[in-house]
C-alpha cells in the first residue's frame, strides 16, 4: 500500500499504540493491508457479558476514501456475536461499512465504537433473517453487499 492510505494509516496506527478507548484492544498490525482489534461492549448488556469478539480490517489503496472491510473472526475463545445485524459468518450489516454510510473522516478507532454501541444497544439475542441462506450462498466480499437497512432500531 502506498499514497495517502499508506500515510493515514501509519498516523491511526501511531494514535491506537499511544492510546485506545476503553474494551478495544489491538490484536496485530503486521502490515497495511490487515489488521486484528479485540472489543468488548462495557455496559451491563447480559447479551455480552464477559465476551471479547475479534475484528478483522482490511484496507485498500483508496482507504480512508473508501471504507475498510471489517469483519467478526471465530475464534476459540472468540465467538460471533448474536445480533440482528452480525451474520453468523462474522459479515456486518451496518451502514458505516458500505459505500453510501462512510465518510473518510471515519477511522478505526471510530469504527470499533460504533460497532460496540451497535452491540450495547441491542436487546434482541438473535441473527438476521435469513441468515443460514445468505451464509450458504453469499460469495461476495462485504464491501460489495448492497444490504437493505430495514430496522434501525436494533
């Protein structure tokens, strides 16, 4: 990776080793191309409770004006969270990710947070509908899923 996505990443990465906000954690950073966060929700959503779920960015050469793909990894001791919104597969519906929901003042950092108080929100112990279809036949990678945002609510 070269060029201004180079450039800004280098600057997210320096702020993320020097300080991070509470429950995320960096995994790795190995390169430019991937890295690996840890979050935890914070509040008393017994949905969570006691869990760490692992996030997987990857950037482009257009990051940051195009979003990063980030995505939930199964792990042992990192299980996919249950949420109307999380296929089981670890793909994110939420509109921040997508083309039309991201803007490129958006940062790692800011993409975590929303994702926890995606999760601290949520009330409902459940995956989207149809969730075992859109896993057994999705072959697209998330950034080019046109998901239709139904229920804001969750």
């Amino acid at each position: 990776m070269a060029g201004l996505g180079a450039k800004r990443l280098t600057k997210e990465l320096s702020k993320i080793n020097n300080s991070i906000p509470p429950g995320i954690s960096l995994v790795s950073a190995d390169n430019l191309e991937e890295w690996y966060l840890d979050i935890q929700v914070l509040d008393q959503n017994p949905l969570y409770a006691g869990q760490t779920y692992r996030l997987k960015f990857k950037f482009n050469d257009k990051y940051p004006i195009e979003p990063p793909e980030v995505t939930f990894v199964k792990l042992e001791n990192r299980p996919i969270p249950m949420h109307p919104h999380i296929y089981s597969n670890g793909i994110i519906c939420l509109d921040l990710l997508g083309n039309q929901g991201w803007s490129p003042v958006q940062s790692v950092e800011s993409v975590c947070m929303s994702i926890q108080s995606m999760l601290t929100g949520n009330t409902k112990n459940e995956r989207p509908p149809g969730d075992e279809e859109f896993v057994r036949a999705n072959r697209l990678r998330p950034r080019d899923i046109d998901f239709y945002y139904h229920d804001n609510t969750v």
